[in-house]
C-alpha cells in the first residue's frame, strides 16, 4: 500500500528519477525533494516560491544538485520515520547498512528561521561503508554564477543575493564551482552536513554531531505533537495522516498561504507542454483546505488560512468584489508574470519549464463559490466571522447575484477560450446558497429574497441548459454534450440529491467514460479542445471526488473498492502528484496539495458510512 518502503536499486549513470521517486522535507517557508538516491533534486531558498538553488529534477545537467550516497553499489530504501517530516533513506551495501537522515529544523528562534537550516546526517547502521557527497548550487534557476570559499570544514557558496554556507564534520574539496567529500563510516559512527542561508546577521555555524542529534530529536517531537492534534481514528489512519503532514509541509507559516505544490513544470505527460508553476495559493483551494484541517481538528491552520484570505482576497479596503483574482503569491501578492527559461531542458526534456502563472489573469467564477463555501465552514465550525467579514461576504455576494452568467475558463484552467462551464454555475449557485445559510442562522443583515432569486435562477439554469438529453447527463458546459469530472461536486456541494435520477444516470455515464480502473479523467481532450496538444493521464482529485460521489449515492462498496485501490497509486511514502499516466507513474507537480486534501475528504465521508 501506499505508505510502505520499498526497495530500489541506485542506478549507475542517472539522469532523470521519476517524479515519484521522491520523499519531502521542509521547515514551513520552503521545501526540498530528495530522490531515493539520495540526491536533493529540488530546493527552493528562502521561500517556496523563491528561485531554485537545486534544479536537476528540471534539467540534470545545469540544475544543480546536492549527492550524498554510499559510494559502491547499494539498494535503498526511503521511509518517514514515523509521524514526522523527518526523512530516511537507507543504503544496504555487501559490507553493512547506513543510513542519511534529512530535514529541516523548526527552530523558534526568529534569528534560526532566517537560517533555513537543512541538515543531512549520515550514520552507519551495521559494519563499514564508505560515502560520497557532491554539492552543486546553480543559484537562480542556474542563471547566475556564483564563488565557493572553502576553510577548513566550511564552504561558502556565494553569488549575486544569496549566499549559503555548507558546514560538515569531515574534509571537503573544491571542484570548480562545487564540493566533494569521500569519507567512510563504520558501525556506529555519523557524518554531520548542514547547509544555510547566510548573510546579515546570520554568520555560518557548525553543526556538530550532538548538535545534529539535539535537532533531530527536537524536529521529530515538533512533528509527532502537530500531528497529535489530529482527530482522526478512522481506518486509513496513516494515509490520511501523510496527506495532514504534507499539507504542513506545504504552509508558508509567515501568512498562513498553502502553496497547491511546491515544484513548477514538472510535466503533465512526458514530453507534453502541459507544465505550469504551482508555487502560488489557488483560492479554489479554500474551501478545500479549511474542510479538510477543521475535519482533522487543526484549526489553528485553518484560522491562519482565513487570516491570509480575509486580508488579501475579500474586497476589504477599497478592493474591488469582483472579479477576484484566482491565485495570489505566498506573501499575498497580485504580479504573478509567467516566463520561459529556456536555458532548461525540462523534466526528462518535457520542455518548457515556466516560472509565473499566467492563468493568474483569468477569469474562473467558480472561486467564489470556493471562498465563500470556506468562509460558510470555518463560521460554522471554528469560530463566528466578524461583522466586518460578514461586510465582505455580502459584496462578494452581490457581484455575483449580477455576473454570474458570464462565460470564463473554468476550473481547469483552459486556453482554449470561454464558455459557460455548468461548475462555474454550480459554485456561483454555492457562493450564494451559503451566504444565504450564514445570515438565516446567525441573523445577519441581507437582501435576502434578492439572494434567493439569483440562487434559484442559477438552479433552474443549471437544470435546464446542464442537462444533455442525448447523453442522459450533466456535461461540462451549457448547451454541449462533453462529460467533465467536475460535475462530481454536484452532490459533494448539495446541490442535488446524490439518489437523484438526473444525478445516478450522470454518474454512470462518467463511469462509462472517463473511469479507468477506478482512476478518473477529467475530461476527454480529443472531444472538449482545451488550447493545448497532447493526451494527458487521470487526475487524481477527480478518483478522490468519484469515491465520495459514490459514498453519498449509496454504492459503498464500490467506493471503497475504488479508494483503496486508489491508496495503491501513491507513491512509496504515500504522496500524490497530480496524475497518474497510463502506464501508472506519478505526473505532474508533486506533492499536489489538492490530490491530499481530496484523499483526508474521501476517507472522513467513507468512513462514516462504513460506521
């Protein structure tokens, strides 16, 4: 299942790891990916959306990485140790076993925060094995040259706007522009690197053996105490706990943001073209992300989430109620310009890469339904929203009561052109309804039989030009004939009985077309062009939204047969990209914080109805 170890062979001449060959640490502003080799593929310093110091999961050449593996030939095997972000990877060689423990403390001290400490702590389980390590910063997406200073045990990597500093307890050599070190352990015996941001008043600092054993100690107490929160005792205990520590992983603490995935441009389909920047908060993620953290009992983070949307969303301080902007950066801001860097080859050549997202400017109706459905939960669940908060909700509201008729991308995102997709409608018709619910339960001011004739216009649209006769379903855009997995919300938001007869016919015809082995597409590209060539592979909050779809219908079995099965896609540590190919490889931005955030939805509701 999806959160065992498993065993791998350390390949000779790499270029490329899959995608899911990877494990994620992170200190809550940033996050590193390190493959099963052992090798930091992915880092981002300071921040998540900061440019990239390691790369070569983008492009194995001119990225840059950080090595650290046994030096002869070696089978590993990569687990969390458990209830934590605290990463192993375990080197079984002919000579003895040893192992590299990676993460990156929580310090509370402000002045160690700046840090961004990550620690790598190699220790040698059984006999004797000798290691090597390269590290190899290409700072700025590779773009911008840099110095190395070596003294002693120290190095010092410095260019233009950030410099880092490599601490290790054995000999480093320069090579160019990187640093090697071959050493060997025996039983018993460890090896110390820690890399940190310097600058200002951060000075470099060694990390010594029983440092690194204090801050190992210390970063698995902080995790196993977040987690201890969690009040969840269902039956899929450990998945459903990766996904809540993945999800805080993927925290920007300093506002409250939850970045969609922590990589840019790894590709949809190898070789495909459908690779985008997911290092920005979606505010289609809202409702999802405050459902599942208060559902798990963390509503600390969910108050910190609604903290970052009521200050930089909701139209509050002269901001305009509509249109919203669809995604904001970690610190709340609005330029988000998309650009090529061409310099990089891409994820195994799937070219380009991107840095920004241009989809930022769209125009996706749908996000309101999502704030305002967030707003509607944490008001119910957490604590009362405030009456200035309340001033916003019914702006939001009133834009659109008057612009939700209008044609706009839609949830996936297309640049194929607008048109009036029936989930924009669903979640104009969501934003309203919950509006509606807040005021009549807490009496709130509102122009409620204005509000209601909007909702119940919407409805009777929906119904009306939604429906497709011809294939006895709700289809992806008025007055068409494509299905669109999006229509699985329908229920899952109350707009219709999950036992209807428009609803069960509709949810055979998505079985019929777009379930594969309990895997779901979201639409068929071939039949709905969406502006972009190429196939892709089945999306996985589509399979998690299928699995409750089927909850609420009734077909219990059925759904957990397709959860389950489901749970045996993730990948060795129970993390989810985006998709999964047909061949079954993880694609797409990994970890994908909405596939988690589906998953912890699909086992809450299926284990209640399970009972």
């Amino acid at each position: 299942m999806g959160g065992a170890a498993q065993d791998h062979d350390v390949p000779g001449g790499r270029r490329y790891l899959p995608i899911a060959e990877h494990g994620l640490i992170g200190d809550l502003r940033s996050v590193a990916l390190v493959g099963t080799d052992g090798t930091i593929d992915w880092y981002c310093c300071p921040a998540f959306d900061a440019p990239s110091v390691f790369a070569s999961i983008l492009d194995a050449e001119r990225g840059g990485c950080f090595e650290l593996a046994a030096a002869v030939p070696a089978r590993t095997k990569q687990f969390y140790f458990p209830d934590t972000n605290v990463l192993i990877t375990r080197f079984f060689t002919e000579d003895g076993v040893g192992e590299v423990q990676d993460f990156m403390p929580l310090d509370g001290e402000p002045a160690e925060a700046e840090r961004h400490r990550l620690i790598r702590r190699v220790v040698c389980v059984r006999g004797s094995i000798p290691f090597r390590t390269r590290v190899a910063p290409r700072f700025d997406y590779g773009t911008r040259p840099h110095t190395v200073r070596l003294t002693g045990e120290t190095a010092v990597f410095e260019s233009a706007g950030l410099a880092l500093a490599l601490t290790a307890t054995v000999p480093l050599e320069t090579d160019g522009p990187d640093v090697r070190g071959d050493f060997k352990l025996s039983e018993g015996e460890s090896a110390v690197f820690a890399l940190d941001k310097v600058g200002g008043d951060v000075a470099p600092r060694r990390c010594a053996r029983t440092e690194a054993e204090e801050q190992f100690a210390a970063t698995v107490a902080y995790w196993r105490r977040w987690l201890a929160a969690s009040k969840y005792r269902g039956r899929w205990r450990e998945m459903v706990h990766r996904s809540a520590l993945t999800l805080k992983l993927l925290t920007y603490a300093p506002t409250g943001a939850i970045v969609a995935a922590p990589t840019t441009s790894l590709p949809e389909r190898l070789g495909g073209e459908r690779n985008w920047d997911y290092r920005y908060v979606w505010v289609r993620d809202a409702a999802f992300c405050v459902y599942a953290l208060l559902r798990l009992g963390f509503t600390g983070e969910a108050e910190k989430f609604m903290d970052f949307v009521t200050r930089h969303v909701s139209p509050g301080d002269g901001k305009p109620s509509g249109p919203l902007q669809i995604m904001y950066g970690i610190d709340g801001r609005t330029e988000l310009p998309e650009t090529t860097l061409g310099h990089l080859e891409g994820h195994e050549g799937s070219a380009p890469v991107r840095v920004g997202n241009a989809a930022a400017d769209q125009l996706q109706l749908d996000i309101y339904g999502a704030l305002i459905d967030s707003i509607y939960l944490y008001d119910k669940w957490a604590k009362p929203i405030s009456s200035g908060q309340w001033d916003d909700v019914c702006a939001l509201v009133d834009w659109v009561c008057e612009n939700w008729d209008q044609p706009d991308e839609g949830i996936w995102e297309t640049r194929g052109g607008r048109k009036n997709f029936l989930y924009s409608r669903l979640m104009c018709w969501v934003a309203i309804e919950r509006a509606i619910r807040m005021a009549t339960r807490r009496g709130l001011p509102a122009d409620l039989p204005h509000w209601r004739q909007c909702r119940d216009t919407i409805y009777r649209r929906i119904m009306s030009r939604g429906w497709s006769e011809a294939r006895g379903a709700f289809v992806q855009h008025e007055d068409g004939d494509v299905l669109d997995a999006a229509v699985l919300m329908m229920p899952l938001t109350k707009f219709i009985a999950p036992t209807d007869p428009k609803w069960l016919s509709t949810l055979d015809a998505l079985t019929e077309e777009l379930v594969s082995d309990s895997l779901v597409y979201r639409y068929d590209p071939q039949s709905s062009p969406d502006g972009l060539r190429g196939d892709e592979g089945t999306f996985s909050i589509c399979s998690f939204w299928y699995v409750e779809a089927m909850v609420h219908a009734g077909r219990i079995d059925e759904a957990r047969l397709a959860f389950e099965k489901m749970l045996t896609y993730a990948n060795h540590l129970g993390l989810y990209a985006e998709e999964i190919s047909h061949t079954g490889e993880q694609q797409g931005n990994f970890p994908q914080a909405f596939t988690h955030l589906a998953l912890i939805s699909a086992a809450f509701n299926l284990d209640r109805a399970l009972g």
